[in-house]
C-alpha cells in the first residue's frame, strides 16, 4: 500500500528526522565543547587587555557562560531527541498495514504537540519568569568580577555584559562600592590605579577604545557622568536572554505545523487501512 499519502507521510518523518539529528548532535556540541564562548567572542576578541586570546582565559568565560546556556541547551536537547525517535518510528512505519502501529504513532504525536504549546505558551505569556531565572544566575557570576586584567571567566564575562548591553554594575553602580572590585586596572596600554569606577562602565568607541581614557578615575556621581553608563545590567541581561529564548519558541512553532500535517496524514493513512480490512 504505497500511496500518496503514506509517500508524503514516509518524506516528511524522514526529512524531520534528519533536521532533528542534527538539532541533536548541535546540542550535544553546544553542551560538551567551547561553543558557547562563541556567542560573546566577538566583543571578548576586540577587548584591549593583554593575554585576552590565552585558551586558558577562553576556557573560564565558556565555563562561566555554560551556567547560563545549560537550562537552556539540555531542555532543547532532551526535546530533539524525542521527536527524532517519534520520527524514526513514523518513517518505518510508513508502509506498514497496522492501524496499532499509526494509532501509537498518532497519541504519541499529539500528546507531544499538547505539550509543545503549552511550553511555548508558558514561555511566552510569563516572560518574567524566564528573566527572573537568569538574572539569578547573573548575580552569582556578575558579584564575581575583580579587574578586566585579571582575565578570570567571571570578571571577563561581567566585562562584556557591561560593554555590549551599555550598563553598569547589577543594579546601578553602586554595585562598586565594596572592597571585592580591584582598585588597580589596565587596559589599551594604560594603568589605572585606585579605581573609582570599574572600566567596563565607561563609554567605548567602535574599536573598543575608552571615548575619554580619563572615565575610570572619576566616581559616577561626578561630573564626568556623561563619559560612562549608569544604568544596571539586572534587567537589560534578563531581558537579552528571554529575546533569544522568545526567538527559539517561535521558530519551533514550525516544528508544531509539520506535526499537525503528519497527524493528519495519520488520519488519511488509517483511513486507507479500515477501507480495505
């Protein structure tokens, strides 16, 4: 019985299959290796502090960076891999005359896309829920950061969160103002000593250069305000983080359409079978 309908439902499992292998061993890489360094690379390459390109210093910011692409890459992961084996079983079973075997199939498939809206939807409906999470996170790894030359994961990832989201500190600057911030400093080729601003919150230009190399030696409630941020990075990370989430959720609400059409073909394929039993 090869018609129409099981061809088109034999393609489909079969081309979702392979696109979810690979979603899979994307996963996996993303987990087990130093992909996730890649995302703030851009920034964390261009930075003017001498040893930024040690491995050794690539190896910290992709140990602290996986504290926040975890929650994120394991679910995914754990996702991928199910609806791969739901596939792989439809594709085998694609020419096969048992109604059990596409009855299975079909309750499988449908209890997987309830389940796949429901996340979307919770996901997307409770935005705050997610930036709540990360910001958590960031605060155990932002309290962390000591100096830009010091090129420890923490203080390195903090530094790049500050640079590209254009803030300062957690909350607000004040975050400073404690004894854990090294009060020396180096950066383009210049020595800062007793800090009263930590060089990340300072304005930079394109290529990375302090707009006024003077910024670090001024307090923020100086005079000076316009030369550095002083907006907290709290919200602004949470924020960043649920905007690439948001994008994942609708991207794989494709990923619910092609279900919906295999559930249908189901439908079709079992009609065939009872019309001829």
């Amino acid at each position: 019985m090869h018609s129409t309908v099981r061809s088109i439902f034999h393609v489909l499992n079969i081309i979702c299959l392979l696109v979810l292998l690979l979603a899979f061993v994307f996963f996996v890489i993303a987990f087990w290796t130093k992909l996730p360094v890649k995302i703030i690379e851009p920034t964390l390459k261009k930075l003017r502090i001498d040893g930024i390109n040690n491995r050794t210093v690539s190896d910290g910011v992709n140990s602290v960076l996986r504290t926040f692409t975890r929650p994120i890459i394991l679910p995914l992961m754990a996702i991928s891999f199910v609806f791969a084996c739901i596939y792989l079983f439809g594709a085998l079973i694609a020419f096969n005359r048992s109604s059990t075997l596409f009855l299975m199939y079909e309750v499988t498939l449908t209890v997987c896309i309830i389940v796949h809206i429901v996340m979307i939807t919770m996901v997307l409906k409770h935005p705050e829920n997610i930036e709540k999470m990360m910001e958590k996170l960031f605060a155990r790894k932002f309290y962390l950061y000591r100096s830009m030359s010091s090129l420890d994961g923490a203080s390195l990832f903090a530094a790049v969160v500050m640079i590209d989201l254009k803030c300062c500190g957690y909350l607000n600057p004040f975050d400073f103002d404690d004894d854990k911030t090294e009060s020396n400093d180096e950066y383009d080729g210049h020595t800062y000593d007793d800090l009263l601003l930590p060089i990340p919150c300072c304005m930079m230009d394109k290529n990375f250069r302090l707009i006024d190399i003077n910024c670090p030696n001024f307090h923020y409630m100086s005079e000076n305000e316009q030369k550095h941020h002083n907006k907290g990075c709290k919200q602004l990370f949470g924020q960043k983080v649920f905007s690439i989430i948001a994008y994942i959720a609708y991207l794989s609400i494709t990923l619910i359409v092609i279900n919906i059409a295999l559930v249908i073909c189901v439908i079709l394929v079992l009609k065939e079978i009872w019309i001829y039993l």
